[in-house]
C-alpha cells in the first residue's frame, strides 16, 4: 500500500519544536531573530514548513532540509512582535499531513523613541532669497545621548559635506539647529528631522517629525512690489493735491471777477422811476424799486413814463 493512503490513518503528526536565535528578553526596531522550526527525530522527512504569528502573518516555505527550517524575521517595530508558532507537513501534492503547531514563542519589540518636533525661523515658513533660514528639531526632555538627523523631500542632509554652508549647531540641550546663512531657491521644500538615542549601547532611531514646508521667494520680486505700492500710494496723493490746488484756483479767479468795477458784469440793475403828469392834471406814481434786468437797455428818452 502506497504511502499517501496509510497518512490519514497514521493521525496528526507530532508537534515539532520552534527555537529563536539570539534569545532576548526585549527586541530593538531593527534587530533580526533567527525563529527555527525542527521536527520530531521520528519523522523521517518534511515536506515545508509553516510559520504564523498572532499578529496574522502566516508564511509557508518548502523544506530546506529533512526535518528543519529556519526563517528570519526582520523586527522594523513593534508590529512586527509578537506570539510565533510552526507546523510542518509530510506527504507530497494534494495529499499531505499536516501536524499540531509548536508551542509559542514571544518576540517583544521596544517602541521607537518619541517624535521630535521641528520649527522654523522665521516662524512663517516664508524666506526672502539671501535671508537666513533656521531650522530646529527638539527631541523629548531625556537625559539620553543623541545624534540628530535632517531631510528634505526624503533625502538626508548631511551638513559639512565639500562645497555645502549647511551647518548644524546644539542650540540646548536636547536640540539640534539646521543653519543656512543665505538662502536660495534650492532650500525650499519639505523638511523632517530624526534623532537617534543611545539605549544600552545601541542607537536607536525615532520616529521622523511632522513635516514642515519651507518656501523661499525671489529678493527682486519682493523688492518691485514695494516700489509699485509706495508709486501707487505718491501718485494719488499726487493727483488729490492737483485736483485741490486747480479747484482752489479757480474759486480765487471767479471772486476777483465778481468784485470788480465794470457795471456791466453785475448780475443785477436798479431802473429808477420817474412821476409823469397826465393831460387831466392828475398825477401817477409808478414805483420800480430795484427792477431785474441782466442788462441795461438805451432808451431815447432815458426814462420810463406811465400814463394815467
């Protein structure tokens, strides 16, 4: 009888045994963990190996040897900890055996150090071109040693570098500045920093900061747009002066008209009237006190008459 028809009735395989390499009882983000699967010496050959995590990862390798296997994990943080376990499988195609999983085995990962914070001088994140940029990244209060880190758009920089005026100075304890004493369109963009932490010898890296946009604004053009708002600002005040000093000259002109001594420009005349007598020996009295006219007519007689 084949083989594959006597592995249902042989039962679920012993369980085999799950080992990490190196043993710690704390894992640093970072590190690799050698996690070995091995088989029961009872078990002849395997066919691959399982490996699951509590965390719901779950990989499956065919066997690299007869009755082990051995799997690295890369530990990038604390989501990469935590229960492990293995199983194997005998048999060949569709038809295998599957065994009991190993016992757990815990991997716990230290957490990264705290985000930094990251500012900026000036404080509005705008920079005229020639103006010195200041960028600070402080770290949590510790009394650890540390060893700051800057980037832009993802890139680190690495101040001192030939040719570079980047420098980095320790402004307090705790924090770092980015220095650019002049700065230029190439300085814009996004900026994040980092820090690294001694812990027990090793260097370990936080979290990056949030990052901070940086825009640099050409000098010239800054320069023109002052110079066409106080133009603006002298040239109306300009024409509002103008526009007073014509309007006050023509009221001065239009008074020095009026008040002169030609009869003719005045506005109004008084006509005098004259007592005629009638044939009947009656008498009229016709009254033209202060008659309008706009201008005075010749008559022949030079006065007016009323008959009665």
């Amino acid at each position: 009888m084949e083989l594959t028809l006597l592995l249902p009735l042989l039962g679920v395989p012993a369980a085999p045994t799950l080992s990490l390499h190196p043993q710690k009882q704390e894992y640093f983000p970072g590190d690799t963990v050698e996690i070995k699967c091995s088989a029961p010496p009872s078990v002849d050959r395997v066919g691959g190996f399982q490996y699951y995590s509590n965390m719901g990862k779950a990989i499956s390798v065919l066997a690299s040897s007869r009755r082990s296997h051995t799997y690295n994990v890369n530990l990038t943080g604390p989501e990469a900890g935590g229960s492990y376990q293995c199983s194997y499988w005998i048999g060949q195609d569709h038809s295998w055996n599957r065994s009991s999983g190993s016992d757990a085995v815990l991997i716990r990962v230290k957490d990264f150090p705290p985000r930094p914070a990251l500012s900026v001088d000036p404080p509005s994140r705008a920079v005229s071109e020639g103006i010195p940029l200041l960028i600070t990244c402080t770290a949590p209060v510790s009394a650890g040693e540390r060893r700051f880190h800057f980037y832009k758009d993802g890139a680190k920089l690495v101040p001192g570098d030939v040719g570079s005026v980047v420098s980095t100075t320790e402004s307090r304890p705790g924090s770092m500045t980015l220095s650019i004493p002049r700065a230029g369109p190439h300085n814009a963009g996004e900026f994040t920093c980092a820090y690294e932490e001694n812990v027990s010898g090793r260097w370990i890296l936080s979290l990056r900061s949030l990052a901070v946009n940086v825009t640099v604004t050409a000098r010239g053009h800054s320069w023109a747009r002052e110079l066409a708002v106080g133009g603006s600002f002298f040239t109306i005040n300009g024409l509002i002066f103008l526009i007073s000093h014509l309007c006050m000259k023509g009221k001065g002109s239009k008074e020095e008209h009026t008040n002169g001594s030609d009869p003719f420009r005045s506005d109004y005349y008084s006509v005098p009237a004259v007592l005629a007598t009638g044939q009947s020996g009656h008498s009229a009295t016709a009254k033209a006190n202060h008659v309008s006219s706009p201008m005075p007519q010749p008559h022949r007689n030079n006065e007016y008459k009323e008959e009665v």
